[in-house]
C-alpha cells in the first residue's frame, strides 16, 4: 500500500547516501523540486562530483555514519550494495525518516514516482507492486499525451481569485491543427470566447456544458461584436476570477487584433499570456502544395490584408517576381487588387492562385494568372475563407509537374 503525498520539498534537508551515477541523476531531481541536498558518499562519480561544485552542495567524504541522519526530512540510498542500503533504510524507518532505497527490487518507506506538470497540475504515478519505473513512466506519457489532445478535465473546480485571459491562437482549421498548450489552455478554462474561424465549432463540442463559450464571430444579426465590447468581456471576466480563453483563427498576432486584446487586459492589470497558432498565411497555401518561400524561386513572402489600401510596399512585393505576396481577407477586394497590380507594370502572366476552406473537407484550389484571375474568380464562384497567392509559387508544376492546368479547380 502507498499513499501519494504532493510533499514540498522546497528548502528541505535531504541526504543523499552514495555519490555514483544513479546518485547524480537523483540528486538532479531533488535539486529540480528545491530540495537542500546533502551528500555522504567515500568517493563521488565525476556527474555527482560536478553536481556538488556546481550547486555548491555539503558532501561528507566517507561511509555512510548514523549521525549523517541528523537533520534530514528524507533520505535517499543509492550506494550501489543493496546491504548498505537496506541497514539505511532501517535505520531511517527506527528514526522516523522517510527513506527511497534505490536498490534493485527494494523498497524503504518512501518512492519516488514518475511526474508531469500539466499547467498547474501535478500528476504523479507508482504502482502497489514492486518498482516498475518504466511502467510508471509509460503510464505518465499517455496521461500527457491525452492531456495534449484536451481530453483531461483540468478546469479548477473551486473558484480561485486567479482570473486571467489566454489568447490562444487555433489555427486554420482542424483541432490536431492546434498547439498541446492551446488545448490544455482550453481544458482549463472557464470561459471561452470564440470567433467564427479555426477551430471553434470542433472545440466547443467538446468543452463542459458549463463553459461559458461566447461567440462573438457573429450575433443573431450577423454583426460581429465589435472589438471594444469583445474587449470589455475578456476584461470584465477574468477581473471576475475566471479563466478566459480568446481562440482565435489562425495565430493571434496575424491579422486577429490580438495586440488590441492584450492592450486592453493589460491596461485592465489583468494577467495576459499568448499562445501562438499556425497562422492561414503560411498554412493555407501549404494545404494546397504551395511553398511560401522555396529555393530558387521565392525568397521572401509578403503578408497583407486585402481590405486595406494597397500600399507601395504590396506593389513592390507584387512586381518583385522572388517574392511571393500572400493576401489575406482579399476575397473582396480582388479586382481592386489586380488591377492596381496590373496598373504598376506587374505581368498579366504571373500567376495567381486561390485556396478556399484550406485544410477543411471544402478545401478548393484554383490556379490562374494576374490577367485572367478576375475572370476566373466569377467562374468559380470564389468565396470566403480564401487565402490568395500571386508569384511563381503559384503556379502549376511546382511540386505536382503533371496536375492542374491553368484555370482548373481542384479539390
Ligand atoms: N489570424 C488569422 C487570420 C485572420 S484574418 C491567421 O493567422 O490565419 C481572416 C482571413 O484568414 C480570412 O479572410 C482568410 O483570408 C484567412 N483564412 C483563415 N482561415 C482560413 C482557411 N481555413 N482557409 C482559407 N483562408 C483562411
């Protein structure tokens, strides 16, 4: 029988019996939770050594005494002969000491078990039967691992006076598009606030029924909530105590007004932390076997939103025929956009190529030129989410030589 203790060993005596290698790596984890280690040892292994001279540690050169037991909240036997260990481990149990005897199939009153921190979770794993680290670990990755997929219930059940917002960027699309972080992020919150893009419908299937998930992508009127009061509900719940996740399409900071977010908890002094996304820009043309950058032929690749004026920067990007320029929310505003093109000198024979739905089931991708784009665009019926992307990255070949033609559409 065990009984799991979460022990803060921060600032605690602990002696180490044995100075081999075995020590050295304990010695190392017991430094990691905070633990005051003390050595008695006749000779150290050169790890054990370095460890000592490093972390300034007390070493009493010589075998193990009794009075090496003075003091200490828990000892650790790692000599290398199981009877030296086992006469510590007695001596310890007489005194009272919790002891972990590292000797092959031993046990002193005490194991160490093999531990995650998952956020602010500990878990920690052993077994009733004798030592079987490799289990215990096995055991712990999978728990990690299901962690990571947002399939461990880590929402605090009390409420704590711990209010924060994470924005947490999701993505293009698909949840196993997400970060391990952004999915623990979500499994721990109370609130999460989503946008019509990424990930949203599949995360919010899975979340408790009592998330409070707000959509502020769209109302009932379709308008989406303006950024001032998508403000003031992050703000005003996590000054509540609560914890709220802003999951946005793609990464925060591309395109997602995340830097107005995180003005505004900061100004609010509410704690505010950014979890990264893979951002449509790259990840959308990718899905369509579109290298944003790719030796030989695009050096560089520029990023605008479609919506704002075409500026000296985008024509310049447009007509440098290395670089590749990837439009974002362009949908609209593509004629715009190509004739301005056309009208600085770029040739009508670059290509152009536009990805809808990328990485969803509806993904479709048509390839055609500067001169023909607008044409095109009308024949497919080209519609929102779309990435566009104008130079030769675009065009057909590439990386398929013997598929799409100009002007086809592709699933
Ligand atoms: N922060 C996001 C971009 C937000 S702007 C990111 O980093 O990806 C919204 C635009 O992103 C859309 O108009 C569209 O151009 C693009 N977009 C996002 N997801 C997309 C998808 N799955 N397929 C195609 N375009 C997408």
């Amino acid at each position: 029988m065990t009984v799991m203790l979460g022990v803060d060993l921060t600032g605690r005596d602990v002696l180490l019996v044995g100075g081999g290698a075995v020590a050295a790596k304990r010695i190392r984890r017991l430094l990691d939770e905070g633990a005051r280690v003390r050595i008695a040892a006749p000779v150290l292994h050169p790890d054990t050594a370095r460890l000592v001279e490093l972390h300034g540690l007390v070493w009493r050169a010589g075998r193990f005494r009794g009075t090496d037991l003075a003091g200490a909240w828990l000892v650790h036997t790692a000599t290398g002969d199981a009877r030296v260990d086992r006469d510590v481990a007695e001596r310890c149990e007489r005194k009272r000491i919790l002891c972990i005897n590292a000797s092959d199939g031993a046990h002193g009153s005490t194991r160490l078990t093999a531990q995650a921190e998952i956020g602010d979770v500990t878990v920690a794993v052993t077994s009733t039967v004798g030592a079987d680290p490799r289990r215990s670990v096995a055991v712990r990755d999978a728990i990690v691992g299901l962690a990571g997929e947002g399939r461990i219930p880590l929402r605090r059940r009390r409420a704590g006076r711990s209010g924060r917002v994470d924005l947490v960027g999701g993505g293009p699309g698909p949840a196993d598009l997400m970060t391990v972080r952004a999915r623990r992020l979500i499994a721990e919150a109370d609130v999460v606030v989503t946008d019509r893009l990424g990930p949203a419908a599949e995360i919010v299937r899975g979340l408790d029924p009592d998330v409070e998930v707000i959509d502020v992508g769209k109302t009932p009127g379709r308008h989406p909530v303006p950024q001032d009061e998508i403000n003031r509900i992050i703000v005003g719940r996590a000054a509540a105590g609560r914890r709220v996740v802003r999951l946005k399409g793609g990464d925060p900071f591309v395109f997602g007004r995340g830097g107005e977010e995180m003005r505004a908890c900061l100004a609010a002094g509410i704690p505010v932390d950014i979890t990264p996304g893979i951002s449509s820009a790259i990840a959308v043309p990718q899905a369509a076997g579109i290298p944003v950058t790719h030796r030989g032929t695009a050096a560089a690749f520029h990023v605008v939103n479609g919506q704002g004026i075409i500026g000296e920067g985008t024509l310049a990007a447009l007509a440098d025929a290395t670089v590749t320029t990837v439009v974002l929310m362009g949908v609209a505003a593509l004629e715009r956009l190509v004739t301005a093109a056309l009208a600085h000198g770029v040739p009508a024979q670059r290509p152009i190529a536009f990805v809808e739905s990328g990485h969803t089931a509806q993904q479709r991708t048509t390839r055609t030129t500067l001169g023909r784009a607008v044409a095109d665009a009308e024949a497919v019926g080209l519609r929102n989410p779309a990435v566009i992307v104008v130079g030769e990255v675009a065009g057909a070949g590439l990386l398929f030589p013997s598929s799409n033609t100009i002007g086809a559409v592709l699933a």
